[in-house]
C-alpha cells in the first residue's frame, strides 16, 4: 500500500511489507533485495546503538552513483552527443568521512570525482581520490595556500580545476603558478542571468554574490592572454541552485551557459569543458510538481535536457562538444541516509471525564457549555465554536479574577475540548468552513514527543521548512488512528514537525498508532543525507547522533561497515570549552564537602560520583 506515500516518495528503495514494516529496497541486477528497516535498529540496540541514530545504507548511495552515470551516459549515447561525463560530488553537501570514502571507491568505476569549496575539502578530496581520471574542482574563495596545494595536485597528475569566483583569485594563480613552474587548470564562474524557482534561487540571477559579471570575465580572458596562459582556461562554470524545481529553468540556464562558453571559444580560450553545478532536485514531496520540495521531471529527462540542450546550441556554432560535469549533490546522497528515533511520550488533548450532570446551582457558563455541547450538528458548527470559546475564555477570565474554581475551570476546559472534538469529527462532512474551523484538527492533535533534536538532525525544517517524508517503520498493517505533531526534545517551540507530505497533499498532522506496552515506537524521517548532517547545531547541547552504515548483501543479510557512537556530554561540553575532567573533579569536591558537613555519607558520595560521571560520558539524548 501506498501508506504515507511511500511508494511517491520512496524512488523505488523504500517501501512496506505484508508484515507491515517498512523495508529498505536494495536494487541488485534485474531484482531487489528488501531490508526491514526495524531488523537493523534491533541488530543495532545489540551493539549498543540506541536511538536517535542515523542510518545509512551504502548500496543506496552506490546505486545514485550508477543511476546519474548511466542516465548521463545514455543521454549522450542517444544523442550522439561527442564526449563523456563527469560527474563531482560536493563535499559540503555530506562531508562525513564514510560517505564520501565510498563516493571516491564506488565512484572510481565511473571516474566520479569531487568537489571542494574550501581548504579542508580540498585535504578531503585529495587524499580519498584514488582515480586519475576523476576530477577535482575548487569552488569558493582560494587564497595561496589553496592555490599552492590545487597546484601541487596537478603536478602529482590530478586533473584539478580552479574556478574562479573573483578577479582577485586570478592574479594569485598567475603567480604562484609562473613562481612554482606549474600550470593551472582554469575554470570560469560565471554569474547567469537566468533565474530559477525554488528556495535557492538566490544563487542564480543578476544579484548572486557568486561568480564573475561578463565584464569580469573578459578581463579574465585579457590577463591570462597577457600572461600566455589562455590555454589553462578550459572550463566554464555556472551554478544555478540547489533542488530546482521547473526543469525548464534548467534548460534556460544551460542555454544561456553554452553561449558564454562559445564566446570563450571564440575568445581563443582552450575550453573543454562545460561544469553546470548542483541543481538536480529530490522529490521530498512524491508529488512531481513544481513546488519547492518537489521537481516536474525525471532523472532521464534532466539528463537528456542538458545533453541536448547543449548539443543543439554548440552544433549550432560548430563547437567540439566539451566533458560535460555536473556537482549534483542532494541527489546523489540523500536517499542513503535516514534519521530514526523512538517515541518518548504523547500528550494527547482529549478532555476529561465530563461531569454527568451539572448541578442547578453550577456556574451558569458551565450549563451554557453543556448546552452548547449537546447542540453541536453538521448545520451550526461554527456557531457552536464561537459559543464555546466565548463562554470558556470567560470562565478563563473569571478563574483569573477569583470568581470561578479551579474545578470549574478544570470542566470548562474539558467541555470546551469536548465541543471542539465533536466539531472536528463533523468537519470532513461539512461543505465550507472557516480558516479557524479548518485549523481545529491540527490544534486537538496529538504531540508525540520523538528523541530527537531537529536543530542537530534536520536542520532545514526549521531553517527553511523543508518537508521530509515521516513515518512509523513498523505496525504499518495497523490502522493509525491517532493525529499527531511531533515534537523533539530541546524545548524550543521551533522543535517540531508540523507539515507532512501524504496522499499528494500537504497536511498539518501526521496518522500515527497509540503508543502501546509490547515496546517502543519508531519513525524514520526519510530522505535526509544532503545538508542535514554537519549543518545540524548543538542546541540544548544535544550532540551528534549515533550513526551507522550498513552494507546489504544479496541474501538479505546486512553487514555493519561503520558505526560511530554519537557525541557524549563530555564531547559536547568540551565544544562549548568546559573542561569535563574538571567539572569531575569540582562535582567532588562538592561532594567531599557534603560528607564533611554530614549531609551525605562515603558510600552515598560514590554513588553520586558514579551517576555523575556515568551521565557525563553517556549520549545526550533520552536514555531508557
Ligand atoms: N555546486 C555548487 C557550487 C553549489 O553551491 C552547490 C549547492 O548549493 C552544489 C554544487 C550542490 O547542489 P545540489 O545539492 O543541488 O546538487
């Protein structure tokens, strides 16, 4: 069944099984192999890896690795387009060391190389790239000892490019270069003025702050003829944005990209090579839409745009088709990845036990929330809301003034639930309502309280209100009659997701089951390896998760290829410089000086040491 929309959002590797759990779809030749994802979180708690945890799954990551090879390598092989693709992995994207080892191993088949925006990337991708054949593109600012190393690279015969985002980077290549007797691989960044839709389309446009103006590379052109370098420029370079959307932006982007890259040619700049960025979106959503989260098209017909884009705009002019390079990242690695956590409690808004009767001499706006209770039909819903909240904010008023009880107040709470959940279950039927009758459902739902910080796990839901596909990895065969928010547990009122994707729409309150005695209850949010893991923060000192990394093998059996246990108290407190030996060390001199005072005794003393130190090294997150 397609239950959360799983089989909208999934692409094929996620889905449920007869027994009602969520399985993991490893594609292996003509077939697949399926993995209950709830059977690794149970070998996983045997090794000691609670919740929250990461999971990722390495033959995932690999199978993106062959889909955009192979999709880029069909396209040019039915177009007849005249060279090859390379693809580069963006370290930012997911610097953790496991998954960009594995996207330099695996990749090394289809010489899928990297891409670095700083000195740490460069270090990264210097030392896990082992193919000659793949390249390495440095983006961002460089200063010399950047451009030294990207240097040096070449020289060992790494196929390393320096894109240059300002004029002010060139004059250091010139002269570190002309200085060390090594010649650069020079890339232009350009700036398009086509424009993307998306949220990232800040990077595409004439006010990006990323690239060189038409201007600026011209004068690129001039200096490096003055140097008699223009036989190192031989790529250009543009980023349109990240997760876009409309697949005709891409189109026009790469449209307005071959014109610069012909004009360079015509320049006399060796070129060779045409780099079009990231861009290639995820579909969060299942919905294949031009929304935000979703994308209107295909991995195919991505592929085969630029392919043809490119070869009908070059042919045009008679250029040589050049090595066509995209840095995809959200695509390549979010699929790999997924956070789950067990649920730590609910609170629930049902009313109270009502009162069977109310006395005569009861507080006279208690009768009238019974009789508005009682009154409640399909054809006076919004009538019988107003009533409600008029006649409870008034006993709310006058439990402030002294005037009402607290057993008053208790009952108008419980009647006005008791009406608004009677409005609620009539809703569906009604024909119009109101934006505040609409909004009920989401304000009675459930708050499932998930071990989980969003802040270090899911940033971008709280950043940019990303929606991730959410739901239950087990007890799927049971109806989930529950409506529910999830909550983490940093206490912070933006730590909460409240917007889902199901059913192709999007919807305030997430189906889930009660919460029962036979064990925990786990959700997975889907979908999150790009972005989430390093741009996560230590709010409320919550650290990084357990994590780990499974291999699937063709009997369905899984290997354990990495594991690492999350931050402990002490790491996060020696981040934010306390110094946890010393915090060891003062909890015991308070301790001492208890026993001296005659509060505490020796023994009681251990055991609070104990229990301190055992906290101060134990994960950050809820511990059963
Ligand atoms: N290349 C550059 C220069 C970027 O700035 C980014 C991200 O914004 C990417 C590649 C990766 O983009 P995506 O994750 O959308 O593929």
């Amino acid at each position: 069944a397609n239950l959360y929309g799983v089989r909208d959002w999934g692409a094929d590797y996620f889905d449920i099984n007869s027994a009602g759990e969520a399985i993991i779809r490893v594609p292996n030749g003509s077939g697949t192999i399926e993995v209950p994802i709830i059977e690794v979180v149970e070998a996983m708690r045997l090794r000691g890896l609670e919740m929250p945890a990461v999971l990722r799954v390495e033959n995932l990551l690999d199978h993106r690795i062959s889909a955009i090879n192979e999709a880029f390598a069909n396209a040019i092989a039915s177009a007849g387009y005249n060279n090859e693709y390379r693809g580069v992995f963006p370290i930012k994207v997911n610097q953790q060391c496991h998954v960009v080892e594995e996207i330099a191993d695996y990749g090394a088949r289809y010489h899928h190389g990297l891409e670095a925006g700083s000195k740490a990337e460069l270090i990264i991708a210097l030392t896990q790239l082992k193919d000659r054949h793949s390249l390495i593109i440095c983006n961002g600012y460089k200063d010399q000892e950047f451009i030294e190393l990207g240097l040096y690279a070449r020289k060992m015969g790494i196929n390393c490019f320096f894109v240059l985002e300002t004029l002010g980077e060139l004059d250091i290549i010139i002269e570190r270069s002309e200085a060390l007797g090594i010649e650069p691989a020079i890339g232009a960044r350009i700036r398009l003025s086509s424009m993307v839709e998306g949220h990232w389309n800040e990077d595409s446009g004439d006010r990006s702050i990323f690239g060189l103006s038409t201007d600026s590379l011209l004068c690129v052109v001039d200096k490096l003829r003055a140097h008699n370098m223009l036989h190192c420029m031989q790529m250009l370079h543009c980023h349109l944005g990240s997760q876009i959307p409309n697949i005709r932006n891409i189109r026009s982007g790469v449209l307005e990209a071959c014109r610069y890259y012909t004009g360079l040619v015509a320049e006399g700049a060796a070129m060779g090579y045409i780099d079009l960025g990231g861009g290639l979106a995820v579909d969060y959503e299942g919905r294949r839409t031009n929304e935000t989260h979703s994308m209107n098209y295909g991995l195919n017909e991505y592929c085969a745009n630029i392919i043809e884009t490119l070869q009908e705009s070059l042919d045009s002019e008679d250029v040589p088709h050049p090595v066509v390079i995209t840095e995809s990242g959200r695509a390549l690695v979010a699929y790999s990845s997924m956070l789950l956590f067990n649920i730590l409690d609910v609170r629930d808004h049902k009313p109270g036990k009502l009162p069977e009767t109310i006395p005569d001499e009861g507080h006279d706006l208690i009768h009238n929330l019974r009789a508005v209770l009682d009154a409640v039909e399909l054809k006076n819903l919004q009538e019988c809301y107003n009533d409600a909240l008029y006649y409870r904010d008034e006993v709310r008023e006058q439990f402030h003034r002294g005037q009402a009880s607290l057993r008053e107040r208790a009952t108008a709470e419980n009647l006005g639930l008791a009406i608004f959940e009677k409005i609620s279950a009539l809703l569906p039927a009604a024909k119009r309502v109101s934006a505040e009758l609409d909004d009920l459902p989401a304000l009675l739902a459930d708050i499932y309280y998930g071990n989980f910080s969003l802040f270090q796990s899911l940033p971008d839901i709280w950043a940019i209100d990303q929606i991730f596909p959410v739901m239950p990895i087990h007890r799927l065969n049971e109806e989930p009659t529950r409506q529910a928010v999830l909550a983490d547990i940093t206490c912070d009122c933006d730590g909460k997701i409240d917007h889902f994707c199901y059913e192709g729409d999007i919807h305030r309150t997430l189906p889930l089951h009660p919460l029962n005695d036979e064990g925990e209850y786990y959700l997975g949010v889907f979908l999150v390896g790009a972005y989430q893991e390093t741009l996560g923060d230590l709010h409320n000192l919550f650290g990084d998760t357990n994590v780990v990394s499974v291999h699937v093998n063709e009997d369905g059996s899984f290997d354990f290829r990495r594991e690492f246990h999350g931050d402990s108290i002490a790491d996060v407190l020696s981040y934010v410089e306390y110094e946890p030996k010393n915090m060891l060390e003062q909890f015991r001199r308070n301790a001492e000086q208890a026993v001296r005072d005659g509060r505490i005794s020796v023994a009681m003393r251990q055991e609070m040491l104990q229990a301190f130190r055992a906290s101060l090294y134990g994960y950050t997150f809820f511990e059963r």
